[in-house]
C-alpha cells in the first residue's frame, strides 16, 4: 500500500526569511491536552514567540529520579527543577522507544505513522508524516536533533527530511546497534547533517554540547532544540567516576551503571539551565523533562507494576516536570492524564504555529491545564498498544485509559509474534486513582465498565489499521538527497518468522546502480542476487570483491539482494548485525 498522499507545500521551507524573536521555551519534553489552539495572553501580549529545547531520556522511568522517592539516585537538578515547577504526574508514552517517538513527533498515534514497533523493518515513519519540526519551521523556528532520531535511517525518513536544518544523531535504535557497528558511548561514530562525524567525549556530553552551541548560534531568532539521549538505554558503557559511588552504597552492577548514566545526564540538565540563566534566556523559557518509556531492567519503579515493553503503569508512565517562569506558577502538581502525542499541539500553540488542516490528530493541548484551565480535559481516553511483528493484532498488550479506569488486555504478550485472539480476550480493570499498582482486578465486579472501554479500544484499533493498513514507511532509493543508500538487514529489513526477505522500497529512478554488500568474512567468488519487481538477476561478484552492478527500473515493491558464494547455498543472516547490509550507488 502507498504511502498516504499528506501533501506538504503548506510547509515553508525558506524559515530564515521569516522574522525573528528573542524570547525562549525550553521543552525538555513537552506535554498536551484539550484542543485549545491559543497562548496564555500574557505571552501574545509580548508579541514574543518563545524557543522550544525537548528534552526526552531512553528507558528512564517513572522511578528513575529521586523526587519521585528513590532514594538511591542521585538528581538534585531534575529533583529541584521538579519541586520549584510543575509535575505532570500521570504523563505516558508507547512501551517502546520509536513508538514513542512517532506519536511524540506528529501527535499522532504511531501506528498511523508507518511506524509498528523498534527495528526489523517495523521503526520508519512515513516521509510525508508532518512533525512539530516541520511546523516550527515553517513559521520561522531554527530547528535541531541532537541524539536518537530511530524514526528511518533513509531518505525520506531522517530527521533533516522531516524538519531539521542542525542534525546531529547516531542511527538505528542505539549507539552500537546496526549499521552503526562497531561503536562505543565514547568517542561515537555519529552522523551529522548525513555525514559521518567521529566526536570526542561521551556521547550524552556531546549531544548537550551541540544543543548549546545550537541555542548560542541561534539566541537572536526562535529556536526548537529536540535533545533525546540515548543514555540510559544499553549498552550500560559510563565512567567510572559516575558508576563507582552507587557500588559503594551496595547497589549491583546493573544498576549502579544505569543511576550513573542518569546521574551524568542530570548534570548536563543543570549545565544546560546553567547557561540558559547565564544567557538571560531561562525566564521566558519552556523546559519539560520526560522518559520515553519504563526501565529494561528490574528496579525501583515507585511502586507501579511492570516495566519496559509492558502496557502496566511501569511500562508506559513515566516521570515529566516542566518550568516556564514568566508564565506558569511553581511548585504545581498536575495529574490530570497526559501523553506523548499531545506534545505536537501544545506547542505549536505555545508557538503560534498553524496546523495542517488535512491531517488529524490524536493529542490535545495541555497549554489550558498548565495555565490553571481544567475544562473537561478530564473526560478524555487514552490507547496504549505495541508489540513485535509487522502485523499488528486487536487485543494484544493493549491498554485504554480514563482518569479513573484502565482497561488491559493480554499483558505480556509483546514478544509474542504467533499471538492468536482467543473467542474472548482476556481483560483485567483497574481503579488507576485508587490502586496505582494495579493490584486488585475489577473486571468481574465492573463489566460495564470492561464493555464501553473494550468497544472504545476496538474502535480505535479499527480507525489507526484503516489509516495504513499498519504499512511501515517506504525507502525511496535514487534521489539525490541520499545516494548512496545503505539498506539495513536487521534495523529496516522485512522479516517474517524471524527471517529477512528483502526491504520495501520506492525505486524514485530507473538507471545504473552498484551494489555493494557486507559479507562478512566471506572472500570466495560468487554471485550477487537481485530480486526485483518477480524478477530474479545475477551478476558475477570476483574473490575477494563484494560489489556488482545492474540495471533497475523505477517502481514500489519488495527488493531483496543477496551475496552467494559459487557452488553453496545462501546463507542468511538474522542476528542484530552488519553482515548482509547493502550499499546502493545510483550510476546515472
């Protein structure tokens, strides 16, 4: 299936000719609610649009700070950035990292984007997908990533495709992770602006370093910095330094090196506040912080049940604080339900920023529950869904949420790619208010409430299949913007039952391509296998080459190529590595 036809030209792309402003809203993640469209009037009244820095964390959760009663952890500066602003205490995200970043980006719910679950061909959002990148820079915003993108690795997927003039991101769903191998949290291989950059220092350092560079090149105009660490996701690599007092207190290996690297992006927090105090630009400044998703491993979650890749509270609530000086009032404590994709339209309301009027979205405002404007913001419904697998199924680790209820269906079942929806799906109620452990099941002394919530869940399920029939985003290979591409075997590569059969990909130009493939440790002749559009090529590869060239025509499909050594069969690889991996070179 097509992309979806979500044309673009309301989009400015020239925002340096706009006018600029000075004023400034960091946004260490923002949060929405309501539809409200507008900003609070004392900051229209400026005549000022404010910056935007979001800042957003891999696999901290809700437990991960110590204002939220860790005692073990070491943040005094998310812990006084929470206690002296405002505390979203029932803020959620997907289970799952480019989920959550899908929904964070467009205010939509990823599945609408192409976007199915985290790598084997399930983590690239449609090209023509609008983010809040998009629109902050169509009304004049300078606009950088500094961190984890995980949305697509290829044209048109990559975030100075979707919205970003100042790209500065690793690939894939980590640093270390394929195509980027081998790498190390120290000294990264990283990419920015498309090309391979060899930084010095420890990537969180780096991309803070990057972020204030960006704000200081840009303090004379709007800006819309987009800082997701990729810390304190795995591989757990820190110094020594951070990990060393956490063993002292007696805490395992594990976990020492995760409140480390914790520890050390609470200091880049506090130097980032530091310099936005020293450059007077903190009081008209925005700055939410939030976790995309529950911890990986098992430790202190405050007293919630279940963790990362779970719809339980510990898997999808996660810690969100957020400071706007001149406008909001201190020391608040909001938990009224929020989610990511409510981060698009809260802030290009705080922006002033239009919206497409051709696409929907699922999020809401906050910017009228910040400002003290309950409405029946209340009365709304959230969905929480995301499992292994291109195909998603009704039913599976499933969740729908109102301010009270919280309805989940099939716990457990992520990694479960056979799931079957058995003649009644298994549902368990929970009193979220009253039990936030979710220890004491409702769903025989309610049924009513299981009913209404089931039906609102299969209506939604319904609605976001409808919208891509669950298709991931397409590789558009022979534009210039991107040639040579790499395809990914493990991170992009379509796979069923555990085996890779080719990408699917947009060919945009027929002509003369060379392609070259990882093989590994393999040196003999061969042959290099293309199969494309029902029709299976080869070509001679000589010992100890690995590139051949063939003539492609245009088109959309499944295209899969492969080494093979004369005289054995194909070998084919499944592990979360390079071997595999496919350069193409558009020739003319």
């Amino acid at each position: 299936m097509p992309e979806c036809d979500r044309s673009k030209t309301w989009l400015h792309r020239d925002a340096s000719r706009l006018a600029p402003a000075r004023s400034v809203v960091v946004v260490a993640a923002v949060v929405a609610y309501g539809g409200v469209c507008s900003v609070h009037p004392a900051a229209a009244a400026q005549n000022e649009r404010p910056n935007i820095v979001l800042i957003m964390t891999d696999d901290q959760g809700y437990g991960d700070v110590g204002v939220n009663g860790n005692d073990q952890i070491r943040t005094p500066h998310l812990d006084r950035f929470a206690n002296e602003g405002t505390q979203l205490t029932r803020f959620y995200c997907s289970p799952v990292c480019a989920p959550t970043r899908a929904s964070l980006m467009t205010g939509r719910n990823f599945y609408r984007t192409g976007v199915i679950h985290t790598s084997r061909g399930g983590a690239k959002m449609a090209g023509d997908e609008i983010t809040i990148a998009e629109i902050l820079r169509a009304s004049g915003y300078a606009t950088g990533i500094f961190g984890k993108w995980h949305l697509g690795d290829n044209y048109p997927m990559r975030p100075q495709d979707q919205g970003f003039a100042e790209c500065l991101i690793h690939k894939s769903g980590g640093i270390g992770q394929t195509p980027d191998k081998p790498n190390s949290y120290f000294d990264s291989l990283l990419w920015r602006n498309g090309e391979k950059v060899k930084a010095t220092g420890y990537c969180t350092d780096v991309f803070f370093d990057a972020a204030l560079e960006f704000i200081s090149e840009n303090r004379e105009r709007p800006f819309f910095v987009y800082l997701p660490t990729n810390a304190p996701h795995t591989p757990l690599e820190i110094a020594d330094e951070y990990v060393e007092p956490y063993l002292r207190a007696g805490l395992d290996d594990t976990t020492a090196r995760i409140y480390g690297m914790v520890a050390n992006i609470d200091d880049n927090i506090g130097r980032l506040l530091k310099r936005l105090d020293e450059s007077e630009l903190r009081e008209n400044t925005l700055v939410i912080f939030f976790g995309d998703n529950g911890p990986q491993q098992q430790r202190y979650v405050a007293g919630l049940r279940g963790r990362k890749s779970n719809v339980y509270e510990g898997g999808i609530r996660v810690p969100c604080f957020l400071q706007w000086p001149a406008q909001l009032e201190p020391g608040r404590t909001i938990d009224t339900i929020a989610a990511h994709v409510d981060l698009l339209p809260t802030l290009a309301a705080i922006a002033q920023a239009g919206l497409p009027s051709n696409v929907s979205h699922d999020g809401k405002s906050i910017l009228p529950t910040l400002i003290g404007d309950q409405g029946n913001l209340a009365d709304r419904i959230l969905h929480f869904q995301c499992h292994r697998g291109l195909t998603p199924k009704m039913y599976q680790n499933c969740a729908v949420m109102t301010q009270q209820f919280k309805l989940v269906g099939n716990p457990g079942t992520f990694s479960d790619e056979n799931f079957s929806v058995a003649s009644e799906s298994f549902w368990e109620l929970y009193d979220i208010e009253a039990d936030p452990g979710e220890s004491n099941n409702l769903a025989a002394s309610h049924p009513e409430v299981v009913k209404r919530l089931a039906a609102d869940y299969e209506d939604w399920f319904r609605s976001v299949q409808a919208e891509r029939e669950f298709t991931p985003g397409l590789i558009h290979l022979g534009n210039a913007a991107e040639n040579p591409a790499v395809l990914s075997r493990y991170q992009d590569g379509n796979y069923r039952d555990g085996v890779p059969y080719g990408w699917t990909v947009q060919i945009e130009q027929s002509g003369r391509y060379r392609l070259t493939t990882n093989r590994g440790e393999s040196t003999r002749a061969g042959k290099m296998f293309l199969d494309w559009q029902g029709q299976t090529r080869t070509q001679p590869v000589a010992e100890n080459n690995s590139s051949a060239e063939f003539d492609i025509a245009a088109g959309t499909g499944v295209i899969d190529i492969w080494f093979q050594e004369d005289g054995r069969d194909r070998v084919i690889h499944t592990d979360n590595g390079t071997i595999g991996n496919v350069e193409l070179l558009r020739l003319e």
